[in-house]
C-alpha cells in the first residue's frame, strides 16, 4: 500500500494531519513575498495542475491552501475520468472523439450541461489524461470501460487507478512538490483566504488569515479560485441549491469560501436548476446531516430486487428494477426529503440475496433491533408507525404489488417480482438520496473567466475545479468522469494560459 493511500484511509478515519506526520501549515505566511504572479487559493484537483503548468511556464505562483495537506477532495474522490482520443484507447483501436464525448455528455444529460464548458472540458481532456498517464497513472487493467454506476458512454473512454482520487494525487503532488524545490512556486498551507482585493473594478489579490489568525495580504496579477465546493456547509448548501444536505460525507473545507468571496466582487452562480441526488444510502443517524453507513444494493443489474420501495407517503415511485441509474435517481430527488423505504416479508429476507455487500447476514438481522434506519413489525400497520410512514397508503401499495405480482402485471411494468410481500413479520430499511459534491457553480466564460450576470468579466478573477458546480459540467445528471477531469484540465489550461511562457 502506498504511502498516499495510507493516509487517505486514516484522513476518512478523521486522524488528525499531525499524527500523519503531514506539514504543519505553520504562521510564516506574513514572511512570505507580497507580489506574486499568479495566486491560486486551493491545492486540490484543479489548482494543483494550475500551479505546475505555471510555474513551468517561469510564473512566481503562490499557492494558498486551508489544509494543512493539499490534494482537496481527491482524498475522497473515486477519481473517475473520462477522455476521447488518447493515448490508451489508440493502443486498444477504441474509435473515439472529442464530438462524441461531448454529444454522450449532452445526451446524458438531457442537454442541460453547459455546452461551452462541456466543449472545453472534452475537447482538451486527452491531453490532460495522456499528461497523468505519462506521469505514471496506471488505470486499471480492463479500462477504459463504458460506465459504472452512471449512463453508460458510447465508446470506451471511462477509466481511474486502483486508489481513486489517491492514484491522481501521487502523480501531480510530486510534480507540484518538485516546482516548489525551483521556488517558483510555494505551498502556503493551513491558510484561509478570506476575501479579494479590488483596485477599480479588478482582482488584484487575496487577504488571507493563516493558522495563527494573522491576516496577510498578497497581490497578483491574476486570481485563481480552485477552493472547491460548498457541500460540507449545509446552511449555503441549502441557499445556493434550495435542498437539504442530508449526508455528511463530503470534503470538510468544502465551506463555500470562493462563492463568499467571488460573489462579493460581482459574480454569480449558475446551476441550481440541475439539482439531482445520488443513489440512496443508509446513514447512520437521525440527525441531518448525517454521515452514511452502508448501502442497500438497488442496482438491479447487480442484484435483482425482492422488496418494494416507498416514499413517506407510502407509496411507490418506481419499477425496482428499471436499469436506468440516471432515470431511477430523478425519481428519488422528487421524492418527500429524497427518502425511500425498502418494504419487504420474512419469506423475502429468506430467500433472497443478500443486500448489503459488506455485511454477512447475522449483522444485517441484527440492524433490525439497533439501527435507526432497520424496522421490524408483525404487521404493516405497525411496521409503517415505527417507519414514519403512511400506514393506510403502505397497506394499500402492499396489496397493489401483490396483485400485479400474481398476474404479473406491475402498475410500473416490474417485472422481477419473485415473491409476494403477503406474511409477516414485515420489514423496512430506509434509505437516503444526498449530494457528496456541490450541483451550483460560480459562472465563466469559455477562458475560465468569473464575470457577472450581464456577462462581463471580472478582470484578474479565474475560477475551476468544483467551484464551478456539477451542475455545468454534468448538467442534471451524473455523467461518468465529469467532475474530475474538467478540474485537473481548466487547472492544467489555465496553467498554460495566464502567464506568457518565459525562457
């Protein structure tokens, strides 16, 4: 096991970065040069190729980062990418295109994703993964493949490392590591940028507060927000998108600090529209948010499903076994609270698979006498009080089911139907849709400008990475590869085009 992987683990374990034996992000900040080429406030996915690409290009870049580690959220991430016409595919004969990734793009998400940045993204992306290839990335061995857990593409164009987000991280932290021995570019960590400097209506640099509390300021010719989402900040989680954060499993400094400070200046946000949640999960807790615990396997090309599924009203939504993961999640996000009940027999828990991977059957019957989320009653009445939901509706959608299973006519053209929900004890397991990254975004123009609502730009202001919301680059549906390669690639663009290459 690697090094990074190691501490991935232990960062999900919540070890603190000093038992990591990471930097410590000390208070030299106020020591630091003031005047800087270019400054980029964040050091994960996007800002870290940011800073590579314009230090090698002779820039003095200051990176200023909250934590005291960089790589943001791909200490998280599954780091799943997606790029047309590289190197790989070439090897493999893979017939593939920029016009393709970018017409599976807009057809995954029924055209709702921002075509000038999804055309950005796409039309540059090889480049940005034969960079990480050449680097040492090692996809796995049967990539690139068509999808997993999301649409499927056209061509094979889908792929990531055995470590996720750690095997990007343990290409590009080197790299950036190596130009910060230059002095070309240092590594500010454990500082919060708190707000940008104006000078006439332009971006000339940040104040910054590093973990002593000192307040210092820098200056730059250009400003680079890669700082990252919102969606461990459930108060502006809920103002920019107009839904709850029900699950706490995202990148802690994901707090929203680039959409306080960019809208300050004049910018606006894009993307609430394209709201969607993901597959549901079990979390662990009443409280909101909560971090989830495991997951109720409901992809039914995976496992077919026995049980039922309801809202808090008692009633079905969907066919369980619809194969379409982008149709079955809009389904779940119009839902009461995005929640849905799994309603299932004892002669259904027999005999069928088993439903949660990671869990041996002993552990799963006794989540049903202490977890929250499991409920157990000799009738469906009683099941649906302990549940909190509808008990007339529930008895009522039982019977419906039961009806179509026996003339094998589902009222939402099931067709698994294996078994009746007909003798008690009855079960319930209730699950959650929530959302691990930020849908709204910070608005640009196809060069990564910020500009404002009547499209014009903020001078000196750039912005990529998750800043800029899944819900411009994926649109209203998750497209496989979506998030990560557009921010390791406007990073990477930006890199090459702020600053005029320098002998």
């Amino acid at each position: 096991m690697s090094t990074l992987t190691l501490l991935r683990r232990r960062f999900l374990l919540g070890v603190s970065s000093a038992a990591l034996g990471l930097a410590a992000g000390t208070s030299r900040a106020a020591s630091l040069p003031k005047e800087w080429d270019v400054i980029i406030v964040g050091g994960g996915t996007a800002g870290l190729p940011a800073a590579i690409f314009s230090a090698r290009r002779g820039a003095r870049v200051l990176v200023i980062e909250a934590s005291k580690q960089i790589g943001g959220t791909l200490f998280l991430s599954t780091g799943q990418m997606s790029a047309a016409g590289t190197e790989m595919q070439k090897r493999q004969s893979i017939q593939d295109t920029p016009q393709m990734h970018f017409d599976d793009v807009m057809r995954i998400s029924h055209k709702t994703a921002d075509p000038t940045l999804v055309k950005l993204a796409v039309f540059n992306a090889a480049q940005t993964f034969d960079w990480l290839t050449a680097n040492g990335l090692k996809p796995l061995p049967e990539h690139p493949v068509l999808g997993l857990a999301h649409e499927p593409y056209s061509a094979r164009r889908y792929a990531w490392g055995k470590d996720g987000g750690m095997s990007i991280l343990e290409v590009i932290e080197p790299m950036a590591l190596a130009e910060e021995k230059t002095g070309r570019l240092t590594i500010q960590r454990g500082t919060r940028v708190r707000e940008l400097l104006t000078k006439n209506g332009t971006v000339v640099g940040v104040r910054a507060e590093d973990d002593g509390g000192k307040m210092v300021e820098f200056t730059g010719r250009s400003v680079v927000l890669t700082s990252g989402g919102y969606a461990s900040n459930p108060k502006m989680f809920y103002e920019l998108s107009g839904h709850k954060q029900y699950g706490n499993a995202s990148y802690p400094y994901s707090q929203g600090d680039g959409y306080t400070m960019a809208l300050a200046v004049g910018a606006y946000t894009r993307g609430a529209q394209n709201y969607v949640c993901g597959s549901p999960r079990i979390m662990a807790e009443v409280d909101e948010p909560s971090p989830p615990d495991t997951r109720w396997q409901t992809y039914p090309e995976r496992r077919a499903p026995w049980e039922i599924q309801v809202n808090a009203n008692g009633k079905r939504y969907l066919a369980e076994d619809n194969l379409s993961v982008d149709e079955r999640e809009h389904l779940l996000t119009k839902q009461p609270d995005m929640r849905t009940w799994l309603i299932f027999d004892q002669a259904i828990f027999d005999k069928a698979p088993k439903g949660i991977e990671d869990w041996d059957q002993a552990k799963i019957v006794e989540a049903f006498n202490r977890h929250p989320m499991f409920k157990k009653a000799d009738t469906l009445a009683e099941l649906a009080a302990k549940a909190g939901i509808d008990a007339t509706n529930l008895q009522a959608t039982v019977a419906a089911y039961n009806a179509g299973q026996k003339s094998g006519k589902d009222e939402f053209g099931r067709k698994h139907m294996p078994l009746p929900i007909a003798k008690g004890p009855f079960y319930s397991i209730r699950q959650q849709g929530f959302s691990i990254t930020s849908a709204v975004g910070i608005a640009v123009n196809d060069k990564l400008q910020v500009i404002r609502k009547d499209g014009s730009v903020i001078p000196g202001l750039y912005a990529a990475g998750e800043i800029l919301g899944s819900g411009q680059t994926m649109g209203s549906s998750a497209v496989g590869g979506m998030m990560v390669t557009p921010a390791l690639t406007f990073g990477r663009l930006l890199g090459q085009q702020l600053v005029p290459l320098k002998s």
